[in-house]
C-alpha cells in the first residue's frame, strides 16, 4: 500500500502534518488532487532559549567551498554553537529467532536485538529533549543517543508526527543539562542565505557541510495527498544525516534535514528540510496537549495557473484560487466564497499552494489568520478563525475517520468508538463503509481519533491490523488487514 516515488527519498517524506485543505492544481494538463491545510503559537518554554556552548570545542569536519571563503563569511561560531548538540540515534529493535520449525509457526524463539537504523538528531533544551525524523526511531523497541563526547543514553519516544516525519524524544537522564541548538525563524529565511547542515551520522563526532537556501515551499510529490513544505539546501546531506540540524551562520536551527533526491542514495547536489516553525509547533503541541494540534482553514482549492487566470480574466498570475468552501468552517463563517483567489495571510504573500500549507503548517485551530483575498478584481482581507482538524486516515485499511458524535453512537447502540467518514481506497469503496463505527483496533478500545492515532503509530508497518466494526444491525464484525 505503500506509494513509491519516481526519485529515491532517502528519508520517509511525510505529508503536510497540519495541513488538511483539498488541493486541486489549476494547471494544464495536470490531473485534479485530493489535500487538505492546518496550525503554532509563537511562544516555547523559557527553556528553548538562546545559550552559549561553554564546553572545549571538539574538532569538527566541515566543507568549506571557495565562494564563502572568497566573502569571508565565518562559519566557526555557529558550528561550535551546534556541533555539541548534534547527536548520533540509534533504532533497537527487539525480534524472535526461530530455533525450530515450531517456534516459527508459534511465532516463538529466542528474543534477540538488532540495530535496524540510525540517524541524527538535534537536542532543543537543556534538560534533554530531541527533535529528530520519525523514520529514524520508527519501530524501535530501544533507542539509544550518542553525544559529540561519545558518552551514550538511552532515549525514550515522547511524540511522533509522520506526517511531518518529525519525532520528539527524551534523555533518559535526570540532573543532567546538555548543550542544546535554539529554534530560529524559518519563515525569515531567504533564497541565497548560507547555511550549515550538522549531522552525526557515522557516531563519530558531528560533522558539519556549508551551502546556501536554494529554495522554499518545496514539495517533492505532487501526487501525493499529504502536501509537504521543505526548505531545500546545497549543503551536502548523506545518508545518517537524516534529523539533524539545519542552522543559519547565527547557529540557530531554521529545519530538520530530513531527505535527499537521487538515482544513487547519495547526495547531488539537493537536500530538504523540515522548516523549523513547522518542528517548533510539533514540539509545542506534543509536550502541551500529547498529540499534534491541527487546523483547517475550510477550502479547497489549488495553484492558480496561467489557464485559470485567462479564463478568470484575471491580470496576475500568483495566489491560491479557492474551488469549494466547506460549510460551518472558519473560511465560510468569515465569508470566503468560491471563486475567491488567496493572495496573503498575515502580511505573508502567498504565490503558489505549498506557501499556503507552509504558513498554515505552523498555527493551530482557533488562531485567527488575516487572510487577503481577491474577488472580482476588488481586494478585500477577512479574518478567519481555523477550526480543528479531526479527521485521520488509516491508511493500510484505506479509510478515513473521525470522533462518533453522541447520535452516531446511538444509532448503532454503542458507547464507544469513531466513525467512518470515507473509503480512501476503490477495493474498500464497494461496502457502504461510510458512517459505520469502528469500536476496537488490535482489541483495544477507542473512542477517539486521538486513541486510533495512538495505536496506529506505535505498530511496526509489517503487522497485521485487526479492526471491530459495528454493522447496520449492531453486530459486531471483525476484520484482520495487512
């Protein structure tokens, strides 16, 4: 069930975490898309605070190329500012091997460890915390964390957004204080700007590569439903890099370097990046409220291209055209109509889509955006409240959910479980699933989008899921998918 990508992505690219509007590309010759928008505030704990690396400064390998050295442009500042807080994460896995034929067919044997991956990541506070990729830790039974000074912890999983591919883990280690990278302001990165990629990929010591921004909004699968944002880099990004830091010559982290486009799995020349706001408010969400807060605007809609303008008679190119308003949302109650063309939010310019997704990625329902519009050549900005986003997809038994409401759990006589709002998938679209409710997955009771998130998340992708519907008649039916 799982989509392969014309290019390999060395890294699992999530969706667009907080971002659930539906996209349809206005372009010629492209096919109409299902996605969907969301939401930070702009506040952390004192403790994401801005602090000097104090400690004797190891040496560290970076690539310098000669058009920054031609500027005198000094990256040792920020590499020593970000090298110590750059650490090595390794996936334990525990397995059973089989010592008989029996024992294969029992599912026993004998419980054995592996190290199944590993990858970077960057430490953001001082008493531990650390942002890394969800792919790097994903299934992990054990998760261990090596320091720039070789001393190594255990680790624990805090929160995960795939989606985003972002994943909040914990030191296991109390008293301790570490170095640790500050977040800075991804949205004020431009096109041009040096930066440094810092990984620990070889659990050596940090190394650290020099390159510019080359570009922003980027999203790597059109056909994808979950729309991403990356920043993209010329930094060199290889494979174990992926959770590391991507700082400004300031030493403050703008993105989590997450992915790389190649034939080969090894860098050539482009890498992408979780922009840092967008990690900042997964963080926030995870550590506030234990799961990740998202928002919808209420439209669906796309890029406006240069076909639509024309038969819009539109005189500009650029913006976000709205195709449909979803009722009772922010976007209708603030008066967005169909037709409408998105051109900024909070003074930020919107041009394409993935702007959209990229500012929209970093608020959370009930954030009230100024949003700017044109309509009828006359422009005009409302101010829309973002409404929370409760849907999810389970996506390997290919429909979509959301939380029961008290008259759907009446209906089916049940005191518990989610409801079914679609089938994502044509083998699933044939049984009348819409409105039925869910009650268990994996014999675990649910009652909320939030429990299935839960469950989903923590399984190994290769397990079987075994799902308990509710009938029309309130039988309950048991259903395994692999």
């Amino acid at each position: 069930m799982k989509k392969l990508l014309s290019l390999l992505l060395v890294g699992v690219l999530g969706g667009a975490s907080a971002l659930f509007i539906q996209k349809y590309v206005i372009q010629e010759d492209s096919p109409n898309e299902s996605l969907e928008v969301s939401e930070v505030s702009d506040t952390l704990p004192t403790s994401f605070a801005l602090q000097q690396n104090t400690n004797n400064t190891p040496q560290v390998s970076y690539t310098s190329n000669s058009l920054a050295a031609a500027t005198n442009i000094d990256f040792t500042v920020a590499a020593e500012n970000t090298v110590n807080a750059v650490v090595h994460v390794k996936n334990v896995t525990t397995y059973r091997r089989p010592r008989n034929y029996m024992d294969y067919l029992r599912n026993g044997g004998v419980l054995e460890k592996a190290i199944t991956g590993a990858g970077s990541g960057v430490i953001i506070t001082e008493d531990g915390y650390i942002v890394t990729n969800n792919h790097v830790i994903k299934g992990a039974s054990e998760i261990k964390v090596t320091l720039n000074n070789n001393r190594t912890y255990n680790a624990s999983v805090v929160g995960t957004e795939p989606n985003a591919d972002i994943a909040l883990l914990k030191i296991d280690h109390e008293g301790e204080t570490f170095d640790y990278v500050p977040f800075g302001d991804s949205d004020t990165t431009k096109i041009g700007e040096w930066v440094l990629a810092v990984g620990n990929p070889f659990n050596l010591t940090s190394t650290v590569t020099a390159g510019i921004i080359s570009a922003k909004a980027r999203d790597l699968d059109e056909n994808d439903t979950n729309l991403q944002s990356f920043i993209q880099t010329d930094a060199a990004i290889n494979p174990g890099n992926s959770g590391g830091a991507l700082v400004n010559t300031q030493g403050e982290l703008i993105g989590i370097n997450t992915a790389i486009t190649s034939q080969t799995g090894s860098y050539i020349g482009y890498a992408f990046a979780v922009p840092s706001n967008h990690a900042k408010k997964i963080v926030q969400d995870i550590l506030e409220y234990g799961d990740v807060q998202k928002g919808i605007l209420g439209i669906k809609g796309g890029t406006l291209s240069e076909k639509a303008a024309k038969e819009l008679d539109l005189d500009f190119l650029r913006g976000v055209y709205v195709s449909e308003v979803t009722i009772n949302t922010g976007a209708d109650k603030a008066g967005i109509k169909k037709g409408d063309i998105v051109t900024n939010i909070d003074g930020v310019d919107i041009n394409k889509f993935e702007d959209l997704a990229a500012y929209i990625n970093t608020k959370r329902p009930n954030d009230i955006l100024n949003v700017t519009v044109q309509r009828n050549n006359k422009q005009m900005t409302l101010p829309v409240e973002l409404t929370l986003y409760q849907v999810y997809a389970i996506k390997d038994v290919g429909v979509e959910i959301t939380n029961a409401t008290k008259a759907d759990l009446k209906k089916f006589n049940a005191n518990h479980g989610v409801k079914i709002t679609r089938a994502l998938t044509r083998s699933m679209q044939g049984y009348g699933l819409e409105g039925i409710i869910i009650t268990e997955i994996d014999k675990k009771k649910v009652n909320s989008v939030a429990d299935v998130k839960k469950i989903i998340q923590s399984k190994d992708e290769r397990e079987d899921i075994v799902v308990t519907f509710l009938d029309q008649s309130g039988e309950k039916k048991h259903f395994i998918f692999n």
